[in-house]
C-alpha cells in the first residue's frame, strides 16, 4: 500500500534539481539583467552630453552581459523568454540604436546585439523619445543643424512599427510603445516650428537693425 507515496518521494526527489537549477539561473540572470539596464542608461545619458566614446564602453559592457545571458540560459527557455530579459535586451537595444542614430552611423542589426526581435523594436520605438530629449537640447543651444532630419528619422521610424501589428504574445508591449510614438512626433514637429519661427523672426530684425 505505501508504495505510491515511495513512488511520489522518488518522482520529487528527481523533480526538485530541475527547479533548483531554474530558480539559480533566474537569480544570475536578474542581476546581469539589472546592470545591461544600468549600463544602457548610463551610456544614453553619455550619449546625450556628447560623450560617444564613454557611450560605446558602457554598451560594450553590455553587450557582453547580454551574450553571457543568452549562453547561460540556452537551457532555461523559459527563463530567456521571460519579461525581465525582455525588459533588459530593449534596455540595451535602445542604447545601441539611440547611439548611431545621434552618431549618423548605421543601424545595428537584432542578431549582432544578441536580442530577440520583439525587443529590437520595442527599443527602436523608445529611441524615439530619446530623439525628441536630444532634438530639444539642440533648440536651447541654438543648433539647428540636424533637427529635421532626426525628425524625419523619427517619421520612419513609427511608419514602419505601426505596420508591426501583431499580438501581444509575439509583440511584448510594442503596440503601447507605438501609440506614444506619434505624440512625441507631433510635439516635436511642433517645438521645431515654433524656434525655426522664432529663429527666422531674430534673424530679420538683426537684418533690420
């Protein structure tokens, strides 16, 4: 009679490595996940005050977190489908692509960063606000030399993910991500136009004077 409980002990006994595993390369791969997000952020903050080399020592550390996580849970589908390592892949996407986008150097293909497709353009859609932050800081120096076509970049960039229009499931959020898009676009094109209106106005009563 007891041996159905000896078969269970068995059965649990062979069960629970299976779940230690897991559960010890969850806790890994949330503190990697934590320092790409940190290392993403710190790096488009460098971007921003034109600290580029900084910027591609801090994605390169990133890079390298991001490849160890991808080896690490090559055996944990699971856990590399998850939503943190999502979150930190868009993280480190956004970095990578707000970078060459401000530097004018190519785009960064999804697979030479290591990141799924969901995430690529999910940190491609973020990016975008990052366009508008350097487009603004632009205007308060006076510098207008590349706000339009960073605008227009910004144009592509929402033309081609509201075409993305697929399930939550394949997507992770980017449906969301692309909403917000053509708000910034607007607000941006409007903050253009009014300091290029500005900018034209001082510009004849200088002529004027």
């Amino acid at each position: 009679m007891p041996k159905p409980v000896e078969d269970l002990g068995i059965i649990a006994a062979k069960l629970r490595p299976y779940f230690v595993a897991e559960d010890a390369a969850r806790e890994k791969a949330l503190r990697s996940c934590r320092q790409v997000i940190r290392y993403s952020a710190d790096a488009i903050r460098a971007v921003h005050r034109q600290e580029h080399d900084k910027a591609r020592q801090l994605l390169d550390s990133a890079h390298e977190l991001v490849q160890e996580l991808n080896h690490d849970l090559a055996r944990h589908g699971k856990l590399l489908h998850s939503g943190f390592i999502h979150d930190a892949q868009k993280e480190f996407a956004e970095g990578c692509i707000t970078l060459t986008l401000i530097a004018g150097e190519d785009l960064p293909k999804p697979r030479a960063l290591g990141v799924s497709n969901a995430a690529y353009l999910d940190g491609l859609g973020e990016s975008v606000g990052e366009l508008r932050r350097y487009i603004l800081d632009s205007l308060r120096r006076d510098d207008f030399s590349r706000c339009e076509e960073l605008l227009t970049i910004m144009d592509e960039i929402y033309g081609i993910l509201i075409t993305m229009d697929f399930p939550e499931l394949l997507a992770h959020g980017l449906r969301r991500t692309t909403d917000t898009i053509r708000s910034i676009i607007e607000r941006t094109r409007g903050d253009l136009t009014v300091s290029l209106r500005q900018k034209n106005l001082e510009t004849k009563l200088n002529d004027l004077s």
